[in-house]
C-alpha cells in the first residue's frame, strides 16, 4: 500500500517566502532586541542623571535657603547700624547744639566778667579818689568842724 501523507503538493513559492519572512523576522528580532537593549540602557542611564539632577537640585536649593537666610541677616544688621548711625548723628547734633550753647554761655560770662572788671577798676578808682580826699580834708589843718574831721580821719 503506498502512503499518502500529503495530499497536496507544497507549493515551492509559497515555502521560500514562508523561509524569507521568517529569516525577516528572526533578523527583525536581533535587531530589534538589540535597539531594545539599547533603550533601556540609555533609559538607566537618563534614570541616574534624573537622579543626579534631582540631588544637584535638593543641593542647590539647600544652599540657596542658607544664602537667602544669611542674605536676611546682613540685611538685619545693616537696618540695625544704620539705626544706630541715625542715632550717633543724633547725638553729635546734641553735642554741638551743646557744644554751641557751652560757648555762648562763655561769650556772655566773660562779657559779664569784663564788665565786672571794669566797674572794680571804676569802684577802685573812685575808692583811690575818696582816700586822696579824705586825706587832703584829714591833712588840712583849715578844717571848721574838728569832730566830723577827726572822726573821718578814724576810720581810714
């Protein structure tokens, strides 16, 4: 008895495109595998510059923090010497508003003190004036009244 297994004949065209397709296929796939492998190592790489960004971010931020916080300090300090600035100058104006009122008080006492001076050169002038006289009337010996003469020559 003869064995049929096939019943129809295989086509020849149709069992060298099905070899074609699938050596498309199996090159497809290496190729394809190899552009996969490929894009996931290039997404790891992308994975750990995200990360060191982020890293280079949370850095920068913390160190933006402290300088923003050491900005607000100086700008403290500076508020707080420019206060005390407005309050030297305040001072200074007080000492020399001080100062000038000091040396006003000295023009007038010694204006004072030189017209004391002059007024005891006049008392003492008038003072040398009256001794000269009282000694010319205690000196004379004309003098009518020998009482009041003698009692003004006593008290020299």
């Amino acid at each position: 008895m003869e064995k049929r297994v096939l019943k129809r004949k295989l086509n020849p065209f149709l069992l060298i495109t099905t070899v074609l397709v699938l050596a498309i296929l199996a090159g497809s796939s290496v190729f394809y595998q190899t552009e996969l492998s490929d894009i996931v190592s290039e997404k790891k790489n992308l994975t750990n510059e995200v990360e060191n960004k982020s890293k280079q971010v949370e850095r920068l931020t913390n160190r933006n923090q402290n300088l923003t916080s050491q900005l607000n300090s100086s700008r403290n300090t500076v508020l707080t010497l420019e206060e005390d600035i407005r309050q030297k100058d305040q001072e200074i104006d007080n000492l020399i508003q001080s100062k000038e009122d000091l040396r006003s008080e000295l023009e007038s006492a010694e204006e004072e003190n030189t017209q004391l001076e002059n007024s005891l050169s006049q008392l003492e002038a008038n003072l040398e004036d009256l001794n000269n006289t009282l000694n010319a009337l205690c000196s004379n010996d004309n003098v009518t009244d020998v009482e009041t003469a003698e009692a003004l020559c006593d008290v020299r």
